[in-house]
C-alpha cells in the first residue's frame, strides 16, 4: 500500500487522479468487508463525487482517501457510536477533526466500527457485529477504534481516525500491526465526536507509517511540520511494575528489541526507571460515571437499544455517582505524578501497548505475565494503556515484530505533554531499523 504522503505526492504530480485513490480504497474496502466488517458505513458514490472536485493541488493529503470512527460527526451521515439506541441520528454537519481533514484535502470514504459507545477494548460488542483481524480471522482488532485499525491494516486506507480513552488507539493499532498515535489530552479538538469520558477522551490517527501519522496529527491539530530530528542523544525510558509484571515474555522481548534498536541508533537508555502500579478501577471510576453522564438516556430505551455489557457500564456509572467520579480523579493525580517523576529524567517511556498478541473471540479471560487472571471485559486488555489516559499523556503504538503465530506485536512509547514530537522521532527509528518485517494479509483465506 502507498502511503497518504506518497499518494498526495502522485496527485500533485498529476500521475493519478483523487478519483483513482478512491475509486481502489472502496473496491478495497468492498473486498475486505465480508472478512473484517471493519466499516459500520461505506459511502463510495459522495466519496468518489467529492474526489472528483479536487484539482491537483491543496492540502498536505490532497486526494488521500480516508475513514473516520463512528462517534465522529460528518454531515449526513448518521452518527451512531455503533449504538442501535443512536440509529437515525444524523449530523448536521462535520465534526472539527473531519472538517480539517477535508480541508488538507483528505477524502471520507466511510465510518469505521467500533465497540459500542466506545466503552470496551474488544470491538466484538457492536451494533453492526463484530469486528475480525485481518491476520486471524477468529481473533479480535482490539477498540474501541478497531475498524480502523483493520481498515488501515488490510490497505483500504493510509489513515483513518479514531479515539483513545484508555487505549482505543494504541490497542488497536498494536493488535492489527499499525501505527497509532493518541495525542496529548486536549491537542485535538474533541467538537462534533460523540463522548465517552470527556475528562479523558482524544483523538488522534491509526495509519500505515510514522510518517503519515505525523502529517495526520500536524492536520489534526492545526499546527505546523516540525522539521525531522534524530534519535540520537534521545533519553528512553524503560518502565517496571505494571508495565513489566502483566506482560507476558513475547510482548516483553519485542520490547527489548525495540530497546536495543533506539539504543543502537544513538539513545541514551535508562533501564528500571519507574516502578508504576495502579488500581486498574481508577480509571472505570471516572469513565462510567462520565459515561452515564453522557448517555444516561439511553438507559430509558428498551433492551434492544444497547448490548447487556454496555448497559452495565452505563448502570455502574449511575450507581457510583459523582463521588465516585471525584476519587478517580484523585487516584489519577497519584498516576500523573508517577510518570512526571519517570519524564523527568527521560524524555520518552518504552512498553509494551498490551500484555498479549490478539485473543480469539472465543476467550473470557487472559492470564497476565505475573500469573493474574482478568476478565476481557472488564479492561485486562487495555491494563498498560489506560495509565497514560489518567495521566493525559501522548503515546504512540509502533509495529515491533511477529510473534510465533504470525500476528503483530506492538510498542508504546509514552512522553511529555505536547511533546508528540519526540515520541515519533522514536518510533520513526523502530520503523526505519526493520526490526518489524512488513506483511500484507490476503482478503481470502
């Protein structure tokens, strides 16, 4: 697959068409639905109509063509969060994110599929049925942005949008063997994107290299390139506790690759540097709550209206109440204050996105590095990314290998508030050392 710069570059040359680009992504798209229902909305007519009104120069992804998850905005189209209770809910117009994208040029094709209000890690709750992994077809994406990680992941798209709350970016991304980038809280505007836990939630891209969810994130966020920088003299950090003890050994030695790999392109490694632990319900306090808050009305829709598990959640978050919520706060400023601790003598953090490859569908329950058991659907997947939502960190989930069944494995490289810059410096050297081989799975089979 060509990458959104590559093809951007084409279109200005004039060696394809914007209708071209669109035209192959939603033959793609068709091709690869029956295997991965990626996408909850397949809009190829006003895709290729749109296409077909860009000349040959504008924005940085002029005629690139995109998808965007379910919970944002796009006018005339229904915005659902794959949420039966939201059918019929049409926008009246973009949301920011989407609006900027248009703006540098980038074509929507569609809406991808998600875990339900985006309230789990699995995307296999969804109103329009589960999403699949492009690599195993019994396994699941990851979420909640999980059609976009397969969307990106199978070359329908070079990017497409998502949302991370506690690691519906990251996990994703890692599980299907992409790049995902989840910005600093508050880089990118959250208007016309349907909430989960506004005190958390972010937006950011799922795309196919370092380089296109760089320039996905400049768009984004409204900003400027920043010239390249090397990784040479970059301080990486490698974090204990949580980060080491839930991880079983493959993700932990497709760590140590990528440890060795930003050291011998010239970082500076700080082994052991923290020692974080956390209550994983820290984070459920603050997002049930604000999730209830958000969409306690569905809670008055008959049972067909939301999947038992969601229903839970939103029950949960009823019963705890604001009180609840204000504990989770301050439980969050403890996790905050860890990492700054960490960030003051490194400039990025190294660990693993979650502590296995993708699970099959079939699995209730995943038994950690350090011998726990946790239940799926109460957060065991995204135990090492929600710390870094409480914290309101950017973080990026970078490709870093195979393991022994062929599926992907992925690292998070965690950093300072606005400081996205140095995180892809460092996971553009992973990219580039070749320590993940590239693969493209087949649609059949």
């Amino acid at each position: 697959m060509r990458t959104a710069v590559e093809m951007a570059r084409a279109v200005a040359e004039r060696r394809v068409t914007p209708a071209e680009l669109v035209e192959e992504a939603v033959r793609r798209a068709e091709e690869w639905q029956p295997a991965t229902n990626a996408f909850s909305q397949l809009h190829g007519d006003e895709a290729l109509d749109r296409a077909r009104s860009l000349g040959s120069s504008g924005g940085p992804l002029l005629g690139v063509p995109v998808a965007v998850k379910d919970l944002f905005d796009v006018g005339g189209w229904e915005t659902t969060g794959c949420c039966a209770g939201y059918r019929g809910r049409i926008a009246g117009r973009d949301s920011e994110a989407v609006r900027r994208l248009r703006a540098a040029g980038a074509v929507v094709i569609g809406k991808t599929n998600q875990h339900e209000l985006a309230a789990g890690a699995t995307n296999q709750v969804s109103a329009c049925g589960p999403t699949w992994n492009p690599w195993d077809r019994s396994r699941i994406t990851g979420g909640s942005s999980g059609g976009s990680g397969a969307a990106v992941a199978t070359g329908v798209v070079p990017i497409a949008l998502g949302t991370d709350t506690g690691g519906s970016i990251r996990i994703p991304a890692s599980l299907c063997g992409t790049v995902g980038l989840k910005a600093s809280f508050g880089a990118v505007p959250l208007e016309g994107v349907m909430p989960l836990s506004p005190s958390m939630d972010t937006v950011g891209p799922l795309a196919g290299s370092v380089e296109d969810a760089a320039v996905a994130l400049t768009v984004l966020g409204g900003g400027r390139p920043e010239e390249p920088a090397s990784v040479a003299g970059l301080r990486v950090g490698v974090p204990g506790g949580v980060f080491e003890e839930a991880a079983i050994p493959e993700m932990l030695a497709a760590r140590e690759r990528a440890r060795d790999t930003l050291a011998g392109a010239g970082a500076s490694i700080v082994d052991r540097i923290g020692d974080l632990r956390y209550d994983p319900e820290t984070w459920a306090r603050i997002a049930w709550t604000e999730l209830f808050a958000a969409h306690k009305d569905l809670l008055d829709e008959g049972s067909e209206a939301l999947h038992r598990w969601t229903r839970a959640f939103l029950e949960q978050g009823r019963g705890w109440g604001e009180p609840v919520r204000q504990r989770g706060q301050g439980e969050a400023l403890a996790v905050r204050r860890a990492f700054d601790e960490m960030l003051q003598r490194a400039d990025v953090l190294l660990a693993p996105v979650t502590p296995t490859p993708a699970l099959s569908a079939e699995v209730r329950e995943v038994t950690l590095g350090d011998g726990r058991v946790l239940d799926i659907r109460r957060g065991a997947i995204s135990l090492l990314t929600r710390p870094v939502n409480l914290a309101g960190l950017p973080a990026v989930s970078v490709p870093a290998g195979w393991s022994d069944e062929g599926l992907p494995l992925g690292v998070q490289l965690i950093g300072r508030p606005g400081d996205e810059r140095s995180l892809l410096v460092a996971a553009g050297a992973i990219e580039l050392s070749g320590m993940h081989e590239p693969r493209v799975p087949e649609p059949a089979g």
